[in-house]
C-alpha cells in the first residue's frame, strides 16, 4: 500500500550536516473531521491504530526521532501536530508558528474531502504569512519579510484509508469476475493526484493509518527528507553567497536568534507563576546546546582554515587525526580529563606549529568549555522542567474551573489552552535539545579516546 501517486521529489544531497546536529522539523496534520489524522499520528507516533472516533479537541504533539538517508545517515527530530478538524481560524493560526510543513489529509472514500484540500492548504498560506519567523536574513542582508517565505512552506497531500479503496476494487472485481484486466487507477486516486497539482501540493501519497503496511511512514519519511534536503540547500546557499558585510548581519542576526525567548503568559496567574519558574532552566539548556553546537562547528572550520583538513565535511575524528598528523617529530597529542570532558595537549620536545597550537586553542577554550558546561547544567535543567512541565499539564487539565474563577470566557480559556500547548512544546523541544546535547558530549568524549587510540 502506499504505492501510486507521487512523493515529494528527493533530489540528490548537496552537502552535508555537521555531525551533531539534530535537525528538529515541526509538521503540522490538518484536514476536514474524521479523515483520519489523528490515526495518521497515532500510526506514526506509535505504530498502533484505534477503529473507535474520538474528535480530537485540543491538539496533541509528540516528538518523534528517526534515521532518514541523505545519503549518508542523518538523525532527524520530527515534531508532529495533530490539530483538531473544527477549530476555530485564531487557535489554528498559531498552532501554525513556525512550521516547517504540512500536511494536508482527506479521506479518498469522502470525494468531498479531497476537494477541499486545496482550501486547507489556503489555510496555511493565509495564515503561516501573519505568523512566519521574519527574523532570517537572506543573503544581501536584509530582512527576508516577503510572502514568498510563507509561501515556500512545503505541504503535503495524503490520501488516507488507501485500504477502503482496495477493499471496493477487489470486490467489484470478485463480483465481475474479472482476471488479470489492466484498469485504470480508481477515480478517487486520479482526483487525488488532479488537486495535488492543481493546488501545488510538494506531491500526494496513497495511505492507511488502518494497516501496518509502513505507508504511513514512508509518506512521512520521504516529507523529512525533503525539508532536509532543503535545509541543506539552504546552509550551502547561505555559505556560498555573502560577503563580509552580508557575513557581519548574519553572524548578528544569528546573535540574535540566540537570544533567548521567554514563554508566553496565558493571563492565569497559577499557571503564568509555574511558566517564569520555567524560563530559567529554558534559557540554560537552550543555551547550553546552542553554545555546543556552535563550539564544534567553530572548531571543525577552524581544522578547515588552519589546514588540518580538507573537507568542510569533516568529522570530529578526522579532524584530530588531522591535528595529531602535523604534530612533527618527537611530539604525540593526549587527551586529559578535566572536569568530565578531555581537554588536548602536546607532550614532547618538538618544535609545534602555529596552526596546530591555534586549532587546540579553540578546542580547549570552546568544545571543552561548551562540553563541560553541557554536563553540569542539562540534567538538572532538564529534570526541574520535567517537574515543572508536569504541575503545568495539572493545571491545564483544570483550566476551566480556574479559569470560570478568574472570570475568564470560553475563548479566552481556548486561547489559554493553546498558549500552554505552544509553551509545552517549546520545553518539549528543549528537554530533546539537552538530550541530545549530552548525547553528543558522551559521544565526541568517546571518538576523542577512539581517535587517540590509532
Ligand atoms: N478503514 C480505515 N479507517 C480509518 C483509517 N484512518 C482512520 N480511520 C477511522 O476513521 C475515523 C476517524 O479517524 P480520526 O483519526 O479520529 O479522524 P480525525 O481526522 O483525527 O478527526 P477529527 O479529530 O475530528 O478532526 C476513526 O474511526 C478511525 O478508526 C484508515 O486508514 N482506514
Ligand atoms: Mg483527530
């Protein structure tokens, strides 16, 4: 199942990821009610699938991580949104902030479903404008604030309860008993396709969230590397044009994006007191993993400008192989421990190049610094929001009752309600940014030990 139709298109990879990196994508699952998107999430979150109709009536989100090929193995963190099918236009525009795709499900038994798909993928158009990140550069340095950017949102068409579809055709053809004919493809998977290019979808794909066929992950695997072969476009585009101006506003805008961003009150002070307890473990760990991931890509170009690599591409190991390669005659490089992480050192009574002494330089003071401080703070930080997180979703659970006691009205607690989902997925994402952060700490420890070793 899953076959027909067509994916988005996956082109061949132009550049590679720093190893360390952990792309994180937000998709977002829309579509008139009852299509099937929250089996869609169920089957991908949880490989699992449940005949019985619940409406969705807040908006679930979990965070999944997988290996996609690109081609060489990256790890990719999706964030997937399942929105309910009647929502009201305010809530569903911000569930959309900062999306990185869509996807749009009809179901292919409900010929009415699929042509709406095209007003939903509207939707998103309309709306991702109001709500798009303006902050990035483009690369003469000026604000990037054009519909376009909005517009580039890559949305998907996914025709789900594929095996309804199978199901009618094996039975009309039981029925006439007919063998071996040749037939067209089912009207419904022809409109399918019909909308997708009608409406400019990235490209449509047969599913069923019923069975356990891996259509459903395939469909979302072939989005995630789409958006990833895009976001390496993206970095090349970016390292090829600009020059030192263009580079000072980006290095600024992406000082920046450092800064760090409070969550945002909901106007119910139990619940805003528990938020401002959040902010500060927030900060320590979105700051920790960022000051990581930018020490290790400081250190790698640096490897690239002082000669001790080639490649741009270079992994951590290549590039103290690289370090140890030039240490000249009589000297070997070792790995110290110091405060849980390895600082480098040269022993021996040879003369040590510049650019060797200048490339340990940046180790010691940045990967080392980044690593150590990595260690000391993303577990308690991240323990304190998991506590934190939990008294939140307490609270949320019993919003109305506090909410009726502050006088608050049904929308407002609505719009209440999807402030703390957006704030809860924003600590999801930072809880997974420490994970991750220590992850590669533990792992850059061990291939400093491997790469010693030879
Ligand atoms: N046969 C079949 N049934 C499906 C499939 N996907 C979902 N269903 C059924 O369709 C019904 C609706 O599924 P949901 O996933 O709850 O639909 P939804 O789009 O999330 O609905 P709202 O939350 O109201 O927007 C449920 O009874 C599911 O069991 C599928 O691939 N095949
Ligand atoms: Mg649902």
């Amino acid at each position: 199942m899953g076959g027909g139709c067509s994916a988005p298109s996956v082109s061949s990879s132009t550049g590679v990821l720093p190893e360390d990196e952990v792309p994180v994508f937000k998709v977002v699952l829309i579509g008139d009610p009852e299509v099937g998107k929250s089996s869609v999430f169920l089957r991908y979150t949880k490989n699992q699938f449940d005949y019985s109709y619940q409406p969705t009536t807040s908006v679930n989100i979990a965070n999944v991580v997988r290996k996609v090929n690109v081609p060489d193995h990256v790890v990719v963190s999706v964030t997937l949104w399942d929105l309910p099918g009647r929502e009201d236009v305010d809530l569903r525009r911000s569930y959309y902030k900062d999306i990185d795709a869509a996807i749009v499900v009809v179901d292919l038994m409900d010929k009415q479903s699929i042509e709406l798909a095209g007003s939903w993928k509207q939707d998103i158009l309309n709306n991702t404008l109001l709500t798009q990140d303006v902050s990035e550069s483009s690369s003469d340095g000026k604000e990037n604030t054009s519909p376009n950017k909005a517009r580039n949102v890559p949305v998907l068409l996914l025709g789900n309860k594929y095996d309804q579809i199978l199901k009618r055709e094996r039975e009309k053809a039981d029925h006439e008993g007919e063998v071996d004919v040749v037939k067209d493809s089912p009207a419904e998977v022809q409109e399918l396709e019909r909308v997708a290019e009608l409406h400019g979808f990235v490209g449509s794909v047969l599913v069923s969230a019923k069975e356990s066929d891996n259509s459903v992950h395939r469909a979302m695997q072939s989005l995630v590397r789409h958006l990833l072969e895009r976001k390496l476009q993206q970095k090349l585009a970016k390292k090829k044009g600009g020059n030192k101006q263009s580079q000072r506003k980006k290095r600024k805008a992406s000082q920046d994006t450092d800064s760090f961003a409070t969550l945002e009150e909901v106007g119910l002070e139990e619940i805003d007191d528990l938020l401002h307890q959040c902010n500060p473990p927030l900060k320590k760990l979105t700051q920790c993993s960022s000051a990581l991931e930018k020490s290790l890509d400081q250190f790698r170009r640096t490897c690239v400008q002082t000669g001790m690599v080639t490649a741009a591409t270079a992994s951590l190991e290549d590039c103290i192989c690289g370090v140890r390669d030039k240490l000249g005659e009589g000297n070997s490089l070792e790995a110290v421990d110091d405060g849980g992480f390895l600082q480098l050192v040269v022993r021996g009574e040879g003369e040590v190049l510049e650019e060797v002494t200048e490339t340990l330089q940046v180790f010691n003071t940045q990967v080392v610094v980044s690593s150590k401080a990595v260690l000391q703070h993303c577990p308690a930080a991240s323990t304190m929001l998991t506590d934190l997180d939990t008294k939140v979703s307490a609270k949320a659970d019993a919003i109305w009752d506090t909410a009726k006691q502050a006088g608050k009205t049904a929308r407002e607690v609505k719009q209440a309600q999807a402030t703390i989902t957006r704030n809860r997925a924003c600590i999801a994402q930072a809880r997974t940014g420490g994970a991750q952060s220590l992850k590669t700490v533990d792992s850059s420890y061990q291939k400093i030990k491997a790469a010693l070793l030879w």
